[in-house]
C-alpha cells in the first residue's frame, strides 16, 4: 500500500478522534491502528514517520504513530 494511501487513511481516523480532544485523540489513533492495521501497513507509516518526518500526517495522528514506535 503506498505511503499516501496510509496517510490518508491515518488523517481520516484522527478525524474521527479530534472532536475528543487531543489528550484523549492521541492515544485512541494509536490505539486504533494498532488494532486494526496489518503489521506491515503499521511498518510502512513507521517508516514513512522515520524517514519523511510523517510528511502529510496531522499533528495528532503523527504523535499518535510516533507513540506506537515507543510500544
């Protein structure tokens, strides 16, 4: 899957959790991806994270995968 496709569909899930606030958005993005996502379309946003600095990302959602790199 590419790194745009996983983008979007990372942005659309902090959608869903913004209205939440983003001390309790962060956390349910993280936990929703990890979830929900194949090991390697977590890797791929990993990577993209790592090596683009999650170019495209939104602010929470970033924090969010940068959250599952730590787990």
């Amino acid at each position: 899957m590419s790194p745009d496709r996983l983008i979007h569909m990372a942005n659309q899930i902090g959608k869903f959790f913004q209205s939440q606030g983003r001390d309790k958005a962060v956390p349910c993005i993280a936990e929703h991806i990890r979830k929900f996502w194949d090991p390697r379309m977590r890797s791929a946003i990993l990577t993209h994270l790592d090596q683009g600095g999650g170019a495209g990302l939104d602010p929470d959602v970033r924090d969010a995968i940068a959250t599952l790199k730590q787990a």
